[in-house]
C-alpha cells in the first residue's frame, strides 16, 4: 500500500513537473532562464563495458539483540547472548571494467546505473520508463590518459552502499579488549580483517541490497554507464576522490555538492529525443541476475 501511494505521488506530482523542465540535448541549449547542461562529453567515447557475474543468495545472517535483554544487574549483561538467525538477501561481490577513450588527459565523474529491461510480460519498457527505473549503484571520480584508459572497480566500493553496521555484542567485545590492551579499538576507521569501514558513513543503501534478486535462469537488467566532465563547484572540495556519502544526501551544512550538474543527472528528466540518449560517451550492456542457493555459492 505505502509503495503505491508513493507511485501515485510520483505520477501525479513529481513526474508531471519533471516532464515539464527543458529536455536533455546532445549538446548544450540555452533556455530563457539558464543553460542545459549537454550529454555528449567531446572527445571521449567508452569503448565498452565488462561485469563480473552477478550472483544473489539468501545467507544466514545473525542479529544480536543482547541490548533489548533487561537484567537487574549489569554485570549480569556480560553472560547474555540472544541471538536470532535470520535469511537476508545479499549478492557476491563484482568487478566491472570500463574502456574510455580519449583525445586528452582529464578528470571525469563516471556514473552507472541499473535499470530492469523487462515488464512482468516479457516486454521491453520503452526509453523513458528505462530512466525512472534506473538506479544509481555507484558514482566515483576518475582520471583518464590519451588514448584508452581501462577503469575497474569493485562493487564494495560503491559510493552509494554501506556496510551492515556493527552489532552490540561486536562493539562490546573490542572495546572490553582494547581497555585490557590486547588490542587498539578505533572508532571509525577502516577495519583490516573485513577490508570495510566499520559503520564509518552512517547513511547509504545497504550494501547487501545494491542490487536485486536474481532468478534461476537470469533476470535481465540493463547495466548503463556514463562518463561525464567533472566539473566541480568548489575547487577545494573535500570528496574530489572520494564521495562518501554525498550521492544520496547532498553535502554537509556550509559545504557546496561537488559536482555542478543536477544530482540526479543525467536520467532525472526526459530526453529530446532517443538521438541525444546514445551519446559516445554512454554505454549501456545488458546483463543477467542469477540466483543460487548458499550451497552453490559455497561450492563454487
């Protein structure tokens, strides 16, 4: 009922005063109040794009609730463990690689996005319904040389998704080590066993749900990536290469949003036409989902 009522919303607010903005072109156009940012980025082309497989599964996942255990002593806190096994959806981490060509050596903010390809009937949505189904999965800063430069990147790093945060009971157990110095215990730093912050970005898209459930036989979804001119609003910006949290909230108070195009740019308004979609410096691939059972993947 809630997700209907927030699509009702859209439909009849959100998408009635998007399609009223001056549409995305090719090159830069010029309206009565203000310019419109272009989508061709000139010289540079992405030649292609390559995605490790991507694979779902349900693990079984432990959720501490040694906190919500009342005890009349708190010493009596130590010899409690509560813990209930719970499935959640996660998928197996991947690697893509993106080929950009290019005349000059440049600083670009390269995008990338989902999108189902598909309705439940097995037809293909058309082009605007692509776009306002299209999430972001990551967004990073990047240098490329003349010539071709290759771009890989781990889903883990994904500037959109964030770690499980840590339990109570994990919590407790490194600080009670640190006090006994066996062990130093930093708050919010990175974590050398997991290779993962330890909650240190406190809002994002849980990491395990970066992208959905998969099927048997694939679910097809089309993986789209763009490579933009990274142009900053203040020089001096603390997220040039790394943007933390900043894709889904926006920067902190007194701090200007790196980038100066919409943050939802280039897919939060409709196109002029699909000639101005297909821009060299867009590659769209489509790829396939799979579900497995824990078993297979354990196995694999």
């Amino acid at each position: 009922m809630y997700y209907s009522l927030v699509k009702k919303l859209f439909e009849s607010v959100v998408y009635k005063y998007v399609a009223k903005q001056p549409k995305y072109t090719y090159e830069t156009s010029q309206t009565f109040l203000h310019l419109v940012p272009q989508l061709a980025f000139p010289g540079i082309k992405v030649q292609g794009v390559e995605v490790d497989p991507l694979i779902t599964y349900f693990d079984d996942f432990e959720i501490n609730l040694d906190n919500v255990v009342s005890v009349n002593d708190p010493k009596d806190g130590e010899h409690v463990d509560f813990r209930v096994k719970q499935g959640r959806l996660n998928h197996k981490p991947f690697d893509y690689k993106v080929s950009v060509e290019s005349d000059k050596e440049t600083d670009v903010l390269i995008k990338v996005f989902i999108s189902p390809k598909y309705d439940s009937y097995g037809r293909e949505f058309d082009l605007d319904t692509k776009m306002f189904y299209a999430v972001e999965i990551d967004r990073f800063p990047a240098n490329v040389n003349v010539g071709t430069t290759v771009i890989e990147r781990n889903s883990l790093n994904s500037s959109v998704a964030v770690p499980d945060a840590p339990s109570f009971r994990y919590i407790l157990n490194k600080v009670d080590a640190a006090i006994e110095n066996k062990e130093d215990y930093f708050i919010d730093k990175v974590d050398v066993l997991f290779i993962l912050p330890q909650f240190a970005r406190y809002h994002g898209f849980p990491q395990r749900l970066l992208i959905p459930k998969g099927r048997k036989d694939g679910f097809p979804v089309e993986f789209a990536v763009v490579v933009l001119p990274f142009d900053q609003a203040d020089k001096d910006d603390l997220w040039k290469y790394d943007m933390g949290s900043v894709t889904l909230l926006g920067p902190p108070a007194n701090f200007k949003y790196p980038d100066s195009r919409p943050i939802d740019f280039p897919l939060d308004r409709p196109y002029r036409s699909a000639y101005d979609v297909f821009t060299p410096n867009t590659f769209v691939k489509t790829v396939s989902i799979f579900h497995k059972n824990l078993e297979e993947i354990n196995t694999v």
